[in-house]
C-alpha cells in the first residue's frame, strides 16, 4: 500500500481522498494538505485524515499528489523540492501543467505523473488521462492507474495528446451539462413543467450513458436503434444535422484544445 500525501485538498483533492478511502485505503496511508486551518479541521472531521504541513506530508508519502490550481504550483513546488524524499512519486492533477515543469522545480531524477481528470470524480466515475514524465517507469504509472482506479476509469496516453485529452474529457463533462441544459428548455417550451422536464432528461442521459459503456455498440448502432423510418426521432435527427450540431462539436473542441496549448505555453513561460 503506498503512502499518500494530496496537497491542496479542494473539490478534487477532497474526491481523491473519500475515493481512495471507499475503496478500503487506511486513514493512516493518507494525509493532505490545505491553506485554510478551518477547511483542513472540517475535513479531518468529516473524512478521519489528518492534515500536515507539506514537509511533514512530502516526508512520509511514497506518492505526493499535487491537486492546487496551476496558478499556485510556484510556492507549493519550492516547499516540495526541500521536503521531498528521493525517489517519491509525484502525481500532478493540475491541468495543463506540463512534466517537464515539476521535473524542473524538484530534485533530479524525481518522477513524475501527469494526470488529467474530470469533475465526475466527485462522483466515483472519473475519466483520467496519465502520462509518464522522463523519470516515471511502468510501475509508476501502475501505481497511479490503481489510485485513480479508485475513483473512476484511468487510460494512458503520451504527454503530446494532453491537450486533446483535456478538450475531450477534461472539458467533456461541461458539454453534456449544456446539452442537458438546452434539452430542459426544449421540455419547458413543449409545455412540461421545468421539474419532470429535468427528470426526463438527466434519466435519458443517465441511462444513455449506462448503454454506451456497458454495449459493445458504435454509438452510430444505438442511436439507429431509436430511429424508426418516417419517426420522431428522424425528425429531429435532421434539425440537429441542418444546425451544424456535429460541426459545431467538433469545432468546439478543436477550440478547447487550442486554449489548452495556449493556457500550457503560459504556463511554461511564467
Ligand atoms: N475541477 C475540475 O474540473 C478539474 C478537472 C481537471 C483537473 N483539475 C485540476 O485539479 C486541481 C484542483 O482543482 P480543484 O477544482 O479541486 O481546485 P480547488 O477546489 O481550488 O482546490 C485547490 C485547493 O488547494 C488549496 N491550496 C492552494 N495552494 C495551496 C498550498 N500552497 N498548500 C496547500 N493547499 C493549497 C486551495 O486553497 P484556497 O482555497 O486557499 O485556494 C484549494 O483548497 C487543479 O490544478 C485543476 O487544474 C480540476
């Protein structure tokens, strides 16, 4: 069992922790660190983890989990290099922040993993996307596929396709919340009141997303199997299509990914 140590326990430091803890980690194997002295006590209160200071976290844990917004890596990274002991794992969540940054910033030969997730964590259905920085081996990234096996699905991918990754997944999660958004509107015009509209749509999403992942299907095969010839949903399938729907996605997450290399190159430069 490695020791872990989450710095910054925010929205997804706080999902790490109660998933790794629903999945049967000792509170002993884990501790955290927050800014706010009355966050960290609500927190050990509620979840049994006890906060520390980062050099009392970096020098227990054999994986330290970095999970502050990128804008506050520069001080969390100069606490890091004096504290952390040789050979510990690191484990970035912070979108956009490049490897080779933390390689950088810490001792020599420290490796690193750079992971992308998404908010469903919060949920225990994470999406997360790692890669290996220079000094990370196989059983670095098993390691981290375990821990964040405890709070959703893991797939690896080069460095190179994080971008893509956080247009797609990392931002993914906000799509469906918007289509979701529009579909309530489009009940609320056909009459239904806003609550049964809301209950019909997020079922639907919910249940569409069960099939997706649980059928063996092209999502082409299980929309094809709701559209009957001369039906509603052909109907509907042609307003979306004269709309530029499938275009706009597209574009729309082409754009992502262009602010996710801009947002990096900022960072880097910084
Ligand atoms: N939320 C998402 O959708 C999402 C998705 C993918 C990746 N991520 C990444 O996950 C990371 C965390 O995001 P989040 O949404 O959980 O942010 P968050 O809720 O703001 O959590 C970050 C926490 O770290 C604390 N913190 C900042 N500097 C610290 C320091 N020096 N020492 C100890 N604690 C410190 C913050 O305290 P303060 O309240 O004082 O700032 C805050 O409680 C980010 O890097 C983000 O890019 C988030």
């Amino acid at each position: 069992m490695t020791r872990i140590a989450v710095l910054g326990a925010g929205k997804i430091g706080e999902a790490l922790l109660a998933g790794l803890l629903a999945a049967g980690r000792s509170v002993d194997d884990l501790t955290f660190t927050e800014r706010h002295p009355e966050r960290a006590a609500d927190l050990t209160s509620r979840l049994g983890v006890a906060a520390a200071d980062v050099t009392t976290a970096a020098a227990k844990a054999e994986a330290v989990v970095v999970a502050v917004k990128p804008q506050d890596i520069a001080p969390v990274l100069a606490e890091l290099k004096s504290a952390i002991r040789p050979g510990t794992l690191v484990v970035s969540l912070c979108a956009g922040l490049p490897t080779a940054l933390f390689e950088g910033g810490l001792p020599e030969g420290t490796p690193v993993v750079r992971v992308m997730p998404n908010t469903p964590m919060l949920v225990g259905e994470a999406m997360s996307a790692i890669s290996a920085g220079t000094h990370a081996t196989d059983e670095h990234l098993a390691t981290v596929e375990e821990m964040l096996g405890a709070v959703g699905r893991v797939v690896r991918v080069p460095e190179s396709q994080q971008d893509a990754v956080t247009a797609l997944s990392g931002s993914g999660p906000a799509y469906f919340f918007y289509l979701v958004e529009a579909m309530i509107d489009a009940g609320i015009l056909l009459g239904l009141p806003r609550a049964v509209a809301a209950d019909l749509i997020v079922q639907s999403a919910f249940g569409a997303a069960r099939m997706l992942r649980e059928s063996a299907d092209h999502p082409v095969i299980l929309r094809e199997a709701v559209t009957s010839p001369a039906g509603t949903t052909i109907a509907a399938i042609r307003e979306l299509e004269r709309h530029g729907v499938r275009a706009a996605l597209i574009d729309a997450i082409e754009a992502a990914r262009d602010r996710s290399v801009e947002l990096g190159r900022a960072a880097e430069s910084r």
